[in-house]
C-alpha cells in the first residue's frame, strides 16, 4: 500500500498549472521572440505585417471559415465578449445561459447594464442549463468551456443549422482544445494568454458573416466607447480584421503569439493541439478516478473540459465542513506545492465552489501532469496530520 506521506522525489519538469494566464508552450524563451517590430508603430509596414499575420496564422491553426473575419481588439476575452455584446444586443430579443463565474458576468452585463430584459439561463456549478430549452430565434450569448467550472457545451448539436439569432460564443478556453462549429455561430471570442500560453490584455473576435450583416443594418440605443466601435460610416470597419486594430497593442505580447501559433503549427496544427489536451486531462482523469479525497467538480464526463477541469473534495473527506473551511484547506494545499516547487496556481476559481483546478491545456506536458498527482497526494496527507 503507498504511503502517500513520503515526500515524493520527481517533481513537475514545469509545475505551472494556472488556467490563466497558462504555461508558456514547451521550448519556449524569451531569446526566441522575433523582435523586428518593437519599437515601430503598430500602424506601420512591419507593425502592421504582423499583426496581419498573426491574424492569418489564427486562422490556419484554427481552421476558420474564409468568409470569417477575425479581429485583434483590446482588454482580453473579456473586452471582445463585451464588444460583441454592446455592438450586437438590442435587435432582437436576448437569451444569456450561465453556469459558471465568465458567463453570469454576460448576464449581469446584459440585465443591468444593457437592460435588455433577456431570457437567462442558469445552472449550478458543475452543471450544465438544459439547451432544448434555448430559443434560437433569440440572439444567444453563452461560454463555449467555463474556465471556473470544468463545465463545457459537448459539442453544437444543439445549435439549429437555421437559427434566427446571432449565436455569440465565449470561447477562451475552448479555442485550440474542442473542435468549434463556426458553420454554426456567429461570434466567437478567446484570448490567446489560455491555451497557447501567450501574454494577457489581448482579445480575438471572430465573426461570420451573418453577425457582420447585423453590425451594418443595425445602431444600438445606447453610446459605444471607441474601443468597442466595429464599424465606420454604417460600415464593417475592415481595417480592424487586417492588422489595423482599434488602439495601440504590445507588439511584444504578439510576437509572443505568433510563436506559440508557429509552435502549434510545427505539431500539426489544431488536432494536435486538441490531442495534447485530451491526453493531459485523461493523465489527471486517470488519478482522481483512483483517489478517495478528490473528485471532479463535473459529475458527467461528456461536459466535462479537457482544458480546465475542476476538482472539489469527495464528502467522505471532508464530512462535517462548510465551504469555509474548504477553502482554508484548498489554501494549504495550495501553499504546500508551491513551497516545495511542484504546482503553482492550482486553487480553484475564487467564485467557484472550494476546490483545485489544474489546467490540461496543450501547452503542458501529460509528463508533469503524472508527476504532479503524487504531490497532490503527498499534499494531502500532510494537511491530514495537523
């Protein structure tokens, strides 16, 4: 039998396992950046040129539509998110689903802020709303992958091919890792700090050309800051989907990027990319099915996200305690392994029930992974002798 209080002697080659921003890609350095562009004008030739290839770039890897156009805007996900919803929402009647912390901030911007009185769907953590229940003639905002939750959409069956409404897609976690799609949406949105493990304040807005038609036949009620206007004149503004973005961006943070696209390029591109995260995410699934303290947060495994899966303490091992003291223990744990070097930012979400959430994406090694699950037991046995 293993005595899980012996100090384990291999350790995570690389023992980043935050869910964002995420470990850089494997090889990865700073001396490897192309630097040509910094120091120019984002709105000059070189600056410009890379930025239109990183744009081309998300295309290839990501296997986008032609007829798509895709964006670099500002303030990460979340300012493309809220792009979207401030240039699109009013048409037409709303429907916003939530179920983990990403989403019921689009609910909260949609209620309170837009005030557009939309349909909202809600479902606990762990949990996914029931989608028969979605009215498609409805405008629809929804999280692809909740990044606090573990909970992902299982694939776009439940999307109509004939929707009337703009499906608009929070996919941060989910682009590069799950297959997306486009054919059925309308607008989809990442960052690239999730799964290539790029810098942070970057946004991707990707839309079809249903949500383009929309953005020229239709003006909101309310004022658009200038950092969410994506058209000019009653027109698309097609400068922003080729290299021209709206303010001025690190052209440091997307050299960044466009090694990591390089990077999953050199692997084979997106099916790579999605096999290295279903490998990670099988490598931790494999220990949590054998383990009597832990288990994942997602009960259903067809929801289940291979790039940010949640776990939560089984009630066994924590009978008796409130989320209070869950939490207490989620913070010891955590501190334990990042005192001894093997795993950092593995606490769950802050607005997540108490637990741990160890990121899958492709740009961690299954490697690190298992030589991981025996400090999570080491860690344990440890808060088990105080």
């Amino acid at each position: 039998m293993t005595d899980y209080s012996v100090r384990p002697t291999v350790k995570p080659n690389r023992p980043q396992f935050s869910s964002g921003p995420c470990a850089k890609p494997p090889g990865w350095s700073p001396e490897k950046l192309a630097l040509g562009s910094l120091g120019r004008s984002h709105r000059g030739s070189v600056g410009k040129s890379r930025l239109q290839y990183a744009i081309e770039l998300t295309r290839k890897i990501l296997e986008v539509p032609d007829n798509y156009r895709i964006g670099i805007v500002p303030a990460s996900d979340t300012g493309a998110v809220e792009m979207a919803m401030w240039s699109l929402l009013g048409a037409r009647p709303a429907t916003v689903l939530g179920w983990e912390s990403f989403g019921l901030g689009w609910i909260t911007d949609a209620v309170k802020q837009l005030k557009i009185n939309p349909t909202v769907l809600k479902a606990p953590y762990g949990e996914l709303p029931d989608l028969s229940k979605v009215d498609q003639s409805n405008d629809v905002v929804f999280t692809w992958n909740g990044t606090t939750s573990g909970v992902k959409v299982p694939n776009g069956d439940w999307i109509k091919p004939d929707h009337e409404g703009l499906m608009i897609a929070d996919a941060t976690s989910a682009c590069f890792a799950q297959p997306l799609p486009f054919e059925k949406l309308d607008v989809i949105t990442f960052s690239w700090q999730k799964v290539l493990g790029g810098e942070a304040a970057h946004g991707i807005i990707i839309l079809s050309p249903r949500a383009v038609e929309r953005l020229e036949s239709y003006t909101p009620a309310w004022p658009l800051p200038k950092i969410f206007r994506l058209t000019k004149n009653g027109k698309l503004d097609e400068a922003i989907f080729k290299g021209s973005t709206i303010n001025t961006p690190s052209l440091l943070a997307v050299e960044d990027y466009i090694w990591a696209l390089e990077w999953a390029e050199g692997l084979g591109g997106l099916s790579a990319l999605m096999a290295r995260c279903n490998k990670n995410a099988a490598t931790l699934d494999t220990w949590v099915e054998k383990t009597d303290w832990i288990e994942h947060l997602v009960a259903d495994p067809a929801i289940r996200s291979n790039t940010s899966p949640c776990l939560k303490f089984s009630d066994k091992a924590v009978a008796g305690l409130d989320d209070t003291a869950k939490a207490a223990l989620v913070k010891k744990l955590a501190g334990l392994l990042e005192a001894e070097g093997a795993a950092y930012d593995i606490a769950g979400h802050r607005d997540a029930p108490p637990g741990l959430r160890v990121w899958c994406g492709a740009t961690v090694e299954a490697s690190d992974i298992a030589a991981l699950t025996p400090w999570l037991d080491w860690a344990w046995a440890q808060i088990q002798k105080d």
